[in-house]
C-alpha cells in the first residue's frame, strides 16, 4: 500500500471540501428554486405590500375625514390619556402632544394609537376577506368554508356537508 505524502493528503482533504461545498450550494440550490419555497416567498412580498397599502388607506384616507367628524380636535392616534404627570407637571393645560408627555417623563395611556391599529387591522381583515370573495366568486374554488348549525349535534358544520331537511 502505497503511503501519502503531505501534499497528496492536502490535496485529498482540498477535493473532499470542494465536492461538500459543491454538493451543499447545489443542495440549497434545488431548495430555493422549488415552486413551493417560491409561492411562499411571493405569497408574504405580496401580504406584505398589501399589508401596508390598506395601512396607508386606512391611515391617510380614513381617519382624517373620521377626526373631523367625530369632536377629536386632533389625529385619532395622536389622542391620549396621562395617568401620572412627569417631571415637569403642565398643570391644567396638560401636555399638547403625546411625544411631549413621554419626553417629560409622564405615564401616559396612548389610547388613540390602539384604536388607530385597531381600525387598521379590521382594514386589512376585511379587505383579505373581500379579496377571498372575489376570488373565490371568479375561480369557484371554495376558500371561504360558510358553515351552519347542525340540527342534531349543535355543531358548526359546512354548508355542503348536511342534508337540507338537518339544517336550520
């Protein structure tokens, strides 16, 4: 049996390397180019762009016409309550803004930023629902599951899967 020089073993270990290295980008490779990992990737982009565009609709194009409206006098997320004055107590003014009460220090109860989310997310809930609608009225591929009472058991169940003499 012949015996390994030096060099011979550097290089042995240099092609083993190579060929691991070759086989884990070609291994990633097929991964990432798969259809699903590419429907994924695309799915969250778009939910992602869509996200913030029903975030700005609702933002910029619903709640100012709906402060002025309602008596808010200011932004809907710019309303606050101050549970504890800061260092430098306003007095019967109070604080102008919300930046300026938790700069001093005071302990504040930014109701107007959870409502604005709160707006926000019915927006985007209900715009993913009409997006499912209309999908669902174009492809007749049944995304929205619309369920009943059962008669017997009390239980939710699809529309389609009950008798029309069970259902209420």
């Amino acid at each position: 049996m012949p015996r390994l020089t030096d060099s011979d073993s550097e290089s042995a270990l240099l092609g083993e390397s190579r060929r691991r290295a070759k086989r884990f980008v070609h291994g990633f490779a097929d991964f990432a180019f798969q259809g699903n990992v590419l429907e994924i990737a695309f799915g969250l982009i778009l939910a992602s762009m869509f996200t913030a565009l029903v975030t700005s609709m609702v933002t910029d194009l619903l709640l100012p016409p709906l402060s002025v409206i309602l008596p808010l006098n200011k932004n809907l997320e710019e309303k606050f309550a101050v549970l504890r004055a800061g260092k430098h107590d306003p007095g019967e003014d109070g604080y102008n803004t919300l930046k300026q009460a938790q700069e001093d220090g005071a302990v504040v109860m930014a109701y107007g930023f959870f409502l604005n989310r709160l707006v926000n997310f019915m927006g985007v809930g209900f715009s993913l629902y009409g997006l499912a609608a209309l999908y669902q009225y174009f492809s007749k591929d049944p995304i929205i599951k619309h369920t009943v009472k059962c008669r017997y058991c009390r239980k939710r169940i699809n529309e389609k899967d009950g008798r029309e003499d069970q259902i209420n």
